[in-house]
C-alpha cells in the first residue's frame, strides 16, 4: 500500500507509495437496474495493479464487503483491503467476509461482537479500539 517514512525531526512521519506506483482514486458506484433487486457496480478510475481500500461507516451482512472486493479484483486490482468505523456483523457476515477475496478488514470495538476463536474469518480481521 505504502511506506512509512520518519522526518528527520524524529516525530513527523508521512505516507508515500509504493517505489513506481503513483497513488490513484477510484469509486465503486451502485446504480440499481429499474425492476431489478441487485445493484450494479459502476467503477470510475482505474484499479489495474493496485491495492484498493474499501472505506465504509458500517459492515453488517458482509455482502457489500464482499461484492465490492470481487468487482475491484475483477478490475485488475492487485489486493483488496476494507475498513469501517463499526463492525456489526449479523447473521451469515462472518463467513461471507471468510470465504471472499478481501485481503484484511479493519473495524472498531464501538460495537460489542464476538468472533469464536476457530473462526476462519480471523485471519482477516483486525479490530482496532474505538
């Protein structure tokens, strides 16, 4: 994604990318189809070999998380990352997040969940305290 670097003040610190990669942005639309019940994913910019980063306020089903990872990856996107402020995680989200193609997902503690220590979605999952 990046390097970190340090100023020679000893506190300052910045991001720069990688060496030869120039950072981008690029946008996952949902436009909903008329009469149809599954948005479509309409992407502005380009993603080809890079690392994408989803950014979201909440992850509940999973199913977003999961949708816009593979149409990233489907636009050439080298590795898919997502964060979101809170994680709710109902129902089936866990094992959607497991079996999907996303990289690491970042969430906060601001909503209590549980994860059972066997769960294969906890190589994936960093929660961060809110």
């Amino acid at each position: 994604l990046a390097e970190l670097h340090a100023s020679g003040d000893g506190g300052s610190r910045f991001a720069s990318p990688r060496a030869g990669a120039a950072p981008t942005l690029a946008m996952l639309l949902p436009h909903k189809a008329s009469g149809s019940e599954r948005r479509h994913l309409e992407l502005i910019g380009e993603v080809r070999g890079q690392d994408a980063i989803i950014v979201d306020d909440i992850i509940d089903s999973g199913k977003t998380i999961a949708r816009c990872s593979e149409a990233l990856l489907e636009a050439g996107a080298a590795r898919v990352f997502a964060v979101a402020t809170h994680g709710i995680f109902s129902e089936e989200s866990l094992r959607i997040i497991a079996v999907s193609d996303v990289t690491t997902v970042v969430v906060t503690n601001s909503v209590p969940f549980s994860v059972p220590r066997d769960h294969p979605v906890r190589r994936k999952l960093v929660v961060l305290s809110a």
